[in-house]
C-alpha cells in the first residue's frame, strides 16, 4: 500500500467534537418530543448521511428544519471542541512528505473556518471539501478535480460512511477508533486498516516508507 495522498474526515478524526455534537443532537430530538440519547446510545446509533439518522426518529420533520434547529444550539458548545492528539504531528508528517491533504466533511462552511482559524491549521489542508450531503457520490468528484491517483490516495475517517466513500471511490480505507463509531461496526465494513488514532497511521505510512526505500 502506497498513500501519497489522505482525504481526511474532521469530526472525530482530526477533531473532537463528539460531546458538542451529542449534547446539540440532544437538544435537536428533545425539541422534537423525543428522549435524549446517552454517550453510549449514540454512538452506537448515529450514521451519515445525516438524514438517515433522522428520519427514522422524526420522519414528520422537514430536514432543513432540523438542520436550523441544530446550527442555533451547536455554536453554545464550540468552546468545547479540542484538537484530537496525534492530529498536528500527523499534519506536519503529511506536509514534509508534500503528500495532498484533503478534507471530505459534513460540518457545515461556518462551522469549518471558524475551527479552521481557531485552530491554526489551515496551511496543512491542501483543499477542503465542505457541507457534504452523501460522501459516496462526492468522493468521484474530489479524486477527478485533483487528478488523484487511486492507488496512492487513502480516505480516512472514524465513521461507516467514511469508509463506504473510501471503497465507492476505489481507494484505501483506514478507519480510526477517535471519534463516533465503535470498533465492531467499523471492523464490519472492512476498511484496509483500522488504528487507534493518527499517531498510529503515521507510524504505518512511515514503516511503508522504509520498507519501499
């Protein structure tokens, strides 16, 4: 396996927003008439696209609803969200390389630039993909704007669907275990590797290094 280039998801895997994001979803199905999830229940739970998380709780709201109802209560908890460990060294490893970063998201733009300048680490993104509805059916379209190499590019993400764009765009998978989703529905999508954080998936690119040199 050679990666040259990583196409990283954000939440969960270069930040940590989980707490922010279960206490705002809370608060989303608690408006609607519905009993808040624990820790435990969401994870387990919770899927992208976003719209199939919801409809099968509140199939009798409108999305883009749900969607205002969320983006009023997420911005009260931003204080919250911290950089994962692992994510600037990773960053640096890739940007020494001169390996493309890229960012596949669903996070919102506003969202986006506002942790984006918070924390700094902008110069490291080589383009950000934003406010993505179905990552399946982006992924072609990040691999033919940047001429990406599929046999060189790795998506990396903490989630099912993370790893379901991956394989839909023919490309390495690697799921780690720093945010949302839990080991045993991440091990049965079968992505090419599974590691605890990026700490361990820069040791795995580096290993692979020495091995071709």
């Amino acid at each position: 396996m050679i990666v040259h280039n990583v196409i990283l998801d954000w939440s969960g895997t270069l930040v940590d927003d989980l707490t922010p994001v279960l206490k705002t979803t809370n608060h989303v199905l608690e408006s609607c008439g519905l009993t808040a999830l624990s820790r435990e229940e969401f994870r387990a739970q919770f899927c992208l696209p976003i719209r199939k998380f919801y409809e099968t709780r509140v199939p009798h709201v409108a999305q883009d609803r749900l969607e205002q109802i969320f983006l009023a209560e997420y911005p009260k908890h931003h204080a919250e969200i911290t950089l994962l460990p692992h994510t600037l060294e990773f960053l640096r490893f890739c940007q020494q390389r001169h390996m493309g970063v890229y960012i596949a998201s669903t996070v919102d733009a506003h969202t986006y630039e506002t942790q984006m300048a918070r924390f700094g680490i902008g110069s490291y993104i080589t383009r950000p993909y934003i406010g993505i509805v179905d990552k399946t059916s982006t992924i072609h379209h990040i691999l033919d704007e940047n001429s990406l190499d599929r046999d060189e590019t790795m998506f990396v993400g903490d989630m099912e669907h993370d790893v379901e764009a991956g394989q839909a765009g023919g490309i390495h998978t690697c799921a780690v275990l720093t945010g949302y989703t839990p080991l045993d529905k991440l091990r049965a999508m079968n992505p090419d590797l599974i590691c605890q954080h990026l700490g361990e998936l820069q040791e795995f690119i580096a290993m692979r290094e020495v091995v071709r040199g």
